[in-house]
C-alpha cells in the first residue's frame, strides 16, 4: 500500500524484473532475499510500522519499500542519486575485503590493462577479453583478486585500482540505452545493506508524508 504511493504498480514490476536480470548475472536471488532480509531487520528499528498502524501501515508495507529501494534511483522521485548516497557514506565499507575476495568477474577497462600490467608484467597472459561488453578484459581466474593482499587485507594498488573497485558497490549497467549505477545487491557488504537501509528510509518517510496528506 504505501509503495503504491511513490510508484505506479507496472512501472515497479518492470524495474524490478530488469533489477533482478543485472542482479542474476552477478549474485543469486538467495543472496537478494538475504540482502532484503538484513535491511528490514534494521529498518524495524528505524521505522516504526506501530505509529502508523492507524493509517493501515504494516510490516508488509517495510518489505515492499525495501523492494523499491533496491531498483529504484531516488533522483528519480527528487531525491539523492545512488552515487550521492555512496560519496557520502563511505563509511560504510568496514573495509571487510569481500568484494575483493569474491567479486566475478573484475571488470577492466581497455584503458586500465596498462595500468594494471604495470604492477605485474606477468599478468599479461592471465588478461581476457570480456565477451559481454567489448570495451572490457578480465582475469581468467579473480577470486580472489590477484591485486588483493590477504594478510594486510588491502589492495596492493589501490590508488591505481579500476573504476569498477571505485564505484562499489555501485555497479554500472545499461537498460534502455542508458547507463546506470545500481546498487550490487550483495546481503555480506556492510556498504550495500547500509545503502538500501537508508534509501528505504527516505522513500518510507516521502510515503508516509504523502499517506498524511491524504487523510
Ligand atoms: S565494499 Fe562491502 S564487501 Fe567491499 S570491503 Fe566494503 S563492506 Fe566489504
Ligand atoms: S584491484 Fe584492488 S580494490 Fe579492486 S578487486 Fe582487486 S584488490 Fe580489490
């Protein structure tokens, strides 16, 4: 109910499918359902679905807002971009190292491979063309990532580390011929469960607002 107040019912589905067809690439739905599960344990705690029971607020309401967090771009609706959100809060990352450990493939631009073969030669045979998007190479093998230091729990060049490491948990994809940073929906990334957390925040207070006005 309170998500049919930010957001038309087909346009939500459609989003959501594409979401989940990017997401599927790169995590499982068990890893979405998990990440989902980890926000609404704290948005409870945020956001009490009590006060407003009069208004007809339930905790179903806090699952679907949650839905809506992980597909939609707030600057949709006027609000902070996913990229605002990340630049901003970068403490979120308890610098865990798993997206350096487990993350598949680590997408290199053409532009970086230089880059990164300046710090180990060696790699140049490990180095292939991505097949789904021209511009990009990959490692045959990147769990972990050759470029990860495990007993300092670093990067080994970090401030020459590709864009795609930049950007996360943001990762970039394309839907209707435009590009886009959605969030990498991944449950064991403090910075991804903190980033849907506080979308889910903004977008249940805008619904309440509005369910307000409207009694
Ligand atoms: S971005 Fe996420 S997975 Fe990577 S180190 Fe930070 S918290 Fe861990
Ligand atoms: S290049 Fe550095 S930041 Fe990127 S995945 Fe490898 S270790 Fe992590």
């Amino acid at each position: 109910m309170l998500r049919d107040l930010l957001i038309d019912k087909e346009l939500f589905s459609t989003l959501r499918k594409g979401a989940l067809e990017s997401e599927e690439k790169e995590n499982s739905l068990e890893d979405i359902e998990l990440l989902e599960k980890a926000v609404f344990k704290r948005l409870k705690k945020k956001r009490s679905v009590k006060k407003y029971k009069k208004l007809g607020v339930s905790k179903g309401d806090l699952k679907e807002i949650i839905e809506l967090a992980d597909v939609l771009s707030l600057d949709a609706i006027g609000g902070p971009s996913n990229v605002e959100i990340a630049d901003n809060h970068q403490e979120w990352c308890n610098n865990c190292g798993r997206c350096c450990r487990e993350s598949s493939p680590l997408f290199i631009h053409r532009d970086e491979v230089n880059i990164l073969l300046t710090f180990n030669s060696d790699l140049e045979d490990e180095i292939v063309p991505n097949i789904l998007y021209p511009e990009h190479y990959q490692f045959k093998e990147d769990k972990p990532c050759k470029f990860h230091d495990s007993e300092a729990g670093k990067c080994r060049i970090y401030d020459s580390r590709p864009q795609v490491c930049r950007n996360y948990p943001l990762m970039l994809v394309e839907r209707d011929g435009k590009a886009h940073n959605i969030v990498n929906l991944r449950y064991n990334c403090n910075y991804a469960v903190l980033l849907v957390l506080e979308k889910s925040m903004i977008l249940f207070d805008e619904a309440i607002r509005k369910l307000k006005a409207q009694n």
